[in-house]
C-alpha cells in the first residue's frame, strides 16, 4: 500500500502536459444566411472566418477549448460540434470549451431552427445544415492532425491591459434622465453619455515550453462590430487584431474570444463607418500587445476541470408562448427574421422541456492561480465582473457565447432598468441562477 501510495505521487509530480493548436477555415459559402438570417445574406467573403482552438494533454482526460468566428451556435448545432471534437480528441463532449466570437455577418446555426423552417417551406433561412456538418468535420480533422505534433506544456502566463476608448454600455441616461438601451455597435456618441458599465481588461492566458512560448488566448466584453449587416461576411475587427499578433511572432498561436459583452458595443466610439474597422482593430490589438508585455508566467503543476450545470427558465409570457411562436412561425405575412425568431424560441423550450442544462465549465490551472470559464449566449458583463469577484485573488478570465440558445441574459438590475429586447428567450430576474453556476464552475478558493 506505501509503496503504491509513492508510485502514484511520483507519476503525479512528473505528469507531463501538452497542447496541441489547431486551425480550421470555416467561412460560410455566398448566399447562406447571415446573423441566422436577420441581416443581408453573405454576397462577398472579405476575410475568412477560423475556428481556432487546442487540445490540452496530461490531465485525467484531454480538455478542448475552441473559438468560432461564427454568431452563435445553438442547441444541437453547439451539441454537435462539442460531439466531434471530443470524438476527435478522445474526450467526452463536456471537456470541449466552446464559445463564438459572435461577429455578425457570420453564421447562427441552430440545426432545430432549421428543421422548423424546413417544414414551412423555407431551407437555409437560418444555416445550411449540410454547410454546417462540413464546417465541424474539417475542424474535427484539423485537431486529429494536431495531436501528432503535440509539444510540451510547463508553465502558464497570466497578463492583462486596460483598453481605453473601446467598449460603452448599451445602457444610456438621456438628458431628461430617463434610461434607454439604444446604444448599439455603430450608434456614436449618444449625449455624450459615459461609457456605462463595462470591463475595461483585456485578458491573456498562454502556455510555454520553458521560456518559449506556444499559445496565447485573449478575452474583451465587446460585441465585435463596426459595420455589418450588407452580406460582407467578416471577422471584423477581432479577426483583424487577431491576426495582427500573429503576425507579431508566427510562432505564437493566438486565439481570440469575445466576453460577456451582451451589453457592451462600440457604439460610442463607432459611428458605422468603414474606416473605424481599421481604429476598434488598433485598440484591440493595443490591448492584447500590452497584456502579453505584462504577462507573468509560473510552473503549470495541476489542472483541474469543473463543469455547473445551468437551467434557465424560459420566458412564457405574450409572444413567447409556445403557442404565440407557433402561429408566427407559420404566419406567412410574417417577416423572415420573425418567424425565424419564432424557430429559434421552439427551438430552445424543446430543449427546457426535456430538462437539458447549459454547462458552464472552468478550466482551473494550479488550484485557482488561473480561471477560465465559458457563460452561454449574450451573458452580459455583470456576470463577467461577478466573477472577478467571486474569485478575487484569482486571475479569472470569462468568455461569453458559449451555447447561444437563450439570447440575451441580463442581469436583475437592468431588467429593473427597464431593458426588454425580443431576442431574450430566459425569464426576467434569473440573476441568482446564473451566480449560482457561476459559484460552482469557479470553485472555492482554497485557504
């Protein structure tokens, strides 16, 4: 029993990790569906849209984390591609951490949205199915070809810088001090209004061989828009900064995720022309330069994984009845985006009705020193400060848009404040749900 006891400490104090990046393009074709057909549909490809991930090896089982360059995926289409990559990384569909950038002029895909819409006569309003498995297997076949070029992971790196002029709160206060959430991604700047709530950071993990590192992987509550909406399909100005740190050091694998940015735009400081593209890319790409300059590495001795598992109560009042979706979705005097709504808002009580939760899951590396975790849909930044502050001593790192099913998920506070948006399929005041899952994924700090 001593003996076996020894043996076990020995292989634990000399686990060895690995990470292996991966890179798939996963651009829509002309004339697929846009923001899941809300928007123009995709008339020109002006940059390619990636799936970029890794595969972390050494742990109790192998653990993805992956980012879309897509909108949103739903439900089965979130289900899906968690399945293939886990397949194809031997792990289980829980261990994938996956969440989309959420560019607009790029794919929703909800696969039971479509099916919905294929019963009334209307293929591809939302995704194109057939698209949408290809898109999943290239980049299953990416990661499979990764593994074999797996290279050593020994320490981790924590960094972060302050982005100035870049993120505002859809929140405004007009000058007769009523509150309105009008401020979007190309508004400008309403009534000179503050910036509001917002997560000023950006954040930067990164692994290292030694003093050569590998990966590095960034976070900033932000919609990710400057203009969109003309079937332009783009990464926008994420992708432009994205690609710019790459090309600072080819070497560094760079992977870009956007926070719980449901409620934080550009608006302020974007009016929807063109050329503010190029200056929301420079901010960003300022931020993510800096936090890699502050970034600060430690041996990487444990990782650990949790998984919360979040229900959701559905919003059952109005047109959000079952019944009130039912009759638009087949309301041929209906607007495209209505009834597809409508799909969207089926889509996800299906899924309630079978009692099937949201995970949250957190990659945790040394015990706490370092917390990723991933919240679904258009959380907003609340939850993200929220768990800053769960785990204050921890450098926490939260990335929205995980499984986009719910829409928007605000916090109590701005329910109270009046915010009310059709593309929210959660009960108002569901702010202790979403805490409390948070609560579970983070862990408990240990004394």
């Amino acid at each position: 029993m001593v003996v076996l006891l020894i043996v076990s400490v020995w292989f634990t104090a000399r686990a060895e990790f690995r990470v292996a990046t991966f890179n798939a393009d996963i651009t829509i074709p002309i004339g697929h569906a846009c923001m899941g057909g809300g928007v123009a549909d995709a008339r020109e490809i002006v940059d390619p849209l990636f799936a970029k991930g890794f595969v972390l090896l050494g742990a109790e089982e192998p653990l993805v984390v992956v980012s879309l360059d897509w909108c949103q995926c739903n439900n089965d289409s979130y289900d899906r591609w968690r399945e293939v990559l886990a397949q194809a990384a031997h792990t289980t569909p829980q261990r994938v951490m996956l969440a989309t950038v959420h560019q607009h002029d790029a794919p929703i895909c909800d696969l039971t949205a479509q099916r919905l819409l294929d019963d009334q006569g209307q293929p591809g309003w939302n995704c194109d199915p057939e698209f949408h498995e290809r898109a999943v297997q290239r980049t299953a076949t990416a990661l499979k070809q990764a593994l074999s070029t797996a290279r050593r992971v020994t320490h981790f790196g924590m960094g972060q810088a302050r982005i100035e002029k870049l993120a505002s709160n859809r929140r405004v206060v007009r000058p007769d001090g009523t509150i309105t959430w009008e401020r979007g991604s190309a508004s400008g700047n309403l009534y000179d209004a503050p910036e509001g709530e917002i997560d000023p950071w950006l954040k930067t993990l990164s692994f290292w061989d030694g003093e050569t590192p590998l990966l590095a992987w960034s976070c900033y509550a932000i919609h990710p828009m400057s203009y969109y909406g003309k079937g332009g399909v783009s990464a926008d100005f994420p992708g432009l900064a994205r690609q710019r740190r790459q090309q600072d050091d080819p070497s560094v694998f760079q992977i870009y995720f956007t926070g719980c940015g449901g409620d934080t735009t550009a608006g302020k400081y974007n009016t929807g022309d063109p050329t503010n593209r190029i200056v929301l890319a420079d901010r960003l790409y300022a931020g993510m330069l800096g936090a890699w300059q502050q970034t600060q590495r430690q041996p990487l001795r444990r990782v650990g994984f949790r998984n919360a598992e979040l229900r959701l109560p559905p919003r059952d009042t109005d047109a959000f009845t079952i019944e009130a979706m039912r009759a638009t979705l087949a309301n041929t005097n209906a607007t495209r985006w209505q009834r597809i709504s409508a799909a969207l808002g089926l889509s996800w009580r299906a899924r309630v009705s079978r009692d099937q939760p949201i995970d949250v899951p957190c990659l945790d590396l040394n015990d706490g020193a370092a917390l990723f975790t991933i919240l679904p849909a258009e959380s907003f930044v609340g939850y993200q400060l929220a768990a800053q502050k769960l785990r204050p001593k921890s450098f926490v790192m939260v990335a929205g848009f995980g499984d986009g099913a719910p829409g928007y998920i605000p916090t109590d506070q701005c329910w109270r404040d009046g915010y009310n948006d059709h593309y929210c399929w959660v009960q108002p005041m569901t702010e202790t749900v979403m805490r409390r899952a948070l609560s579970q994924a983070l862990g408990e700090a240990k004394r």
